[in-house]
C-alpha cells in the first residue's frame, strides 16, 4: 500500500459493509484492516494520503469512515469538513483516531462531523463495538429526524 492506493479486503460490495480508514502510519492502517477483516462481509479501503481519500469517498460509498487525528497535509478535523462536503456523506458515521485527550479537540471534532473518538493504543474489544453500534445508531437518528420532520409536513 503506498501513499493513496486502497487496499481491499474481503468483499468489494459496499452495500455488505465497506470502511474506509485514512491515517499517517501504515502499521496502524495495517492494524485496522486486520482487525476489520475479522468482521464478515467487511471491505476495507486503506489511504495514507487524506485527500486521495477524500476523492475515493467523493465516488464511492462506505458504511464508516475511519480517521486518524494527524494525517498529513490536514488534520482530520478538515478531513470531517471535507468529507461532510461530499455528496451524500453527510448521513456516513466518521470515527476518529487520536491520542489526544483535550477536550477542546473532541468539541471541535463533533462540530466538523465526527461522531465518536477512539484512543490510541486501540483496544479491541472498544474498535469492535464502535465499528458494529455507530452506523446503527446513525441510521436510528435519521429515523428519528425523519419521523419528527414528517408530523411537522402533515401539519
């Protein structure tokens, strides 16, 4: 895998379950897709480079995207931004990667786009249950929108 190039495993359907993941170090993107492949029907595509990420996500759709903090040329709170730009991305969970603890950062983080964090060094069990919960409870909140917004249109 070099600096844009996906890396897929598993099934290609992205209507199974496709991840995208972006992030600065290789091992960890490595990391992530290893852990990801143990989830059936799970492809993954792995960039080191956030913009040609960004242009996978801009003609391609994926059930969760993966983003470590630092990526070069951008941190992943302007990943966020450019992501919820993309056509139809707006409704795709964004979990990012950091080892960051301040605050400020997860307040910015939520008000770009993301909708959970994870802690580096990633513990497995925490991955496995963010990864399975978080595009559920996304499809959950449209519904919710959706059922408040249609009363409202009866009216």
């Amino acid at each position: 895998m070099d600096g844009g190039t996906a890396a897929t495993t598993g099934t290609t359907d992205p209507a199974v379950t496709s991840v995208l993941i972006a992030g600065n170090a290789a091992v960890d993107l490595l990391h992530r897709a290893h852990l990801l492949r143990r989830l059936e029907g799970c492809s993954v595509q792995q960039f080191t480079d956030p913009a040609q990420a960004l242009a996978w996500a801009a003609d391609n759709d994926a059930a969760l995207a993966i983003v470590d903090y630092m990526t070069p040329e951008f941190d992943s709170l302007e990943f966020a931004r450019r992501f919820r730009a993309c056509a139809g991305k707006s409704a795709t969970p964004l979990l990012m990667v950091t080892a960051n603890h301040v605050i400020e950062l997860r307040h910015r983080a939520l008000q770009a786009g993301a909708e959970d964090f994870l802690n580096k060094p990633l513990d497995g069990a925490e991955f496995f249950a963010c990864v399975k919960i978080t595009p559920d409870l996304r499809a959950r909140h449209r519904q919710f929108a959706l059922r408040a917004v249609l009363p409202a249109q009866a009216a």
